[in-house]
C-alpha cells in the first residue's frame, strides 16, 4: 500500500495543482493486502480530486497509513488485522444530510458539470469487494476523513 502510494504523488501534484500540499504520514511495516492494486489507484485518485474539489483548490491534503486491530461491525468475536488508509482535507466539511448521501450512485455537491457522482460510490465499492469498510468523519468548515479499512493478509 505505500509502495503504491508513494507512486501515485507524482500524479496527485500534478492533478491537484500548485495550491494543494500533499503530506504523507506512512506506517513503516505496514501489513499486506490482497487487493486490486489499479482499484486502489483509481480510488486515492478520486478521493484526492474530491479533496482539491473540497478545498477550493487550496489546503493540505494528508494521506497516512497505519496496521490496526479492530473488531469487525463492532463485534469483538472476530477481531481482525486491518490497514488504515485515511485521505484527510482540510476542505469545507459535509453536512450529515450530505454524509447520509455520500456513497450513494450520481450523488453530488458539485454544481452541473463538475461531477458525476460516481467517485466515492466507486471507492465504496472497491473497498467492500476487498471485504473491508470505509468510515468517514467530517465537520463543516474543518475539513472531511475518508478511512479506508482493508483487511490484512495476517490475521491476527
């Protein structure tokens, strides 16, 4: 995953423009994941679009990575080893009726033109086709969290 990552910076400054800072917070031994590796690009890519869509352009776009143990749907029967990659902004935030709608297909805030609403339901899916999930924490005015949770090939 930040093998992947670290590729993709290149890409992100130059989609994003000169007044998007991107930092990079990447776990050292960070764990495996079996997934699809062009999924994953094409997923970051649209969170960072979404980012810069957020942030009017301007702001600091933090990707960082991280191995956790959680319990899966909340149960702790089946704890799990899990990879964190989380997109944070520091954009305009969501509403909760915005939140509600986020993941679902055409969605969007962005006016006519702009967007197709299929980026973050694309994201959505890829992460459940990985069986993992994605969380998101966001406030107006103080920027939006995309976690995405992907499920270990080391269990624990």
């Amino acid at each position: 995953v930040n093998a992947r990552i670290e590729s993709l910076i290149h890409l992100f400054e130059g989609t994003l423009g000169r007044g998007v800072e991107i930092r990079t917070i990447l776990a050292p031994h960070l764990d495996a994941v079996a997934i699809d590796a062009n999924q994953f690009d094409v997923a970051l890519l649209n969170l960072a679009v979404n980012a810069r869509d957020a942030m009017d352009g301007r702001g600091t776009l933090t990707i960082e990575t991280s191995n956790i143990s959680n319990g899966f749907n909340g149960s702790s029967e089946t704890e799990t080893s899990l990879v964190r990659v989380t997109i944070r902004d520091t954009g305009c935030g969501m509403s909760k009726e915005t939140l509600a709608q986020v993941f679902e297909p055409f969605f969007t805030t962005k006016g006519e033109g702009r967007g197709t609403g299929l980026g973050l339901s694309q994201v959505y899916g890829f992460v459940h086709q990985s069986g993992g999930q994605v969380l998101v924490d966001s406030e107006l005015g103080k920027g939006t969290s995309l976690h995405l949770l992907l499920p270990s090939v080391h269990r624990l």
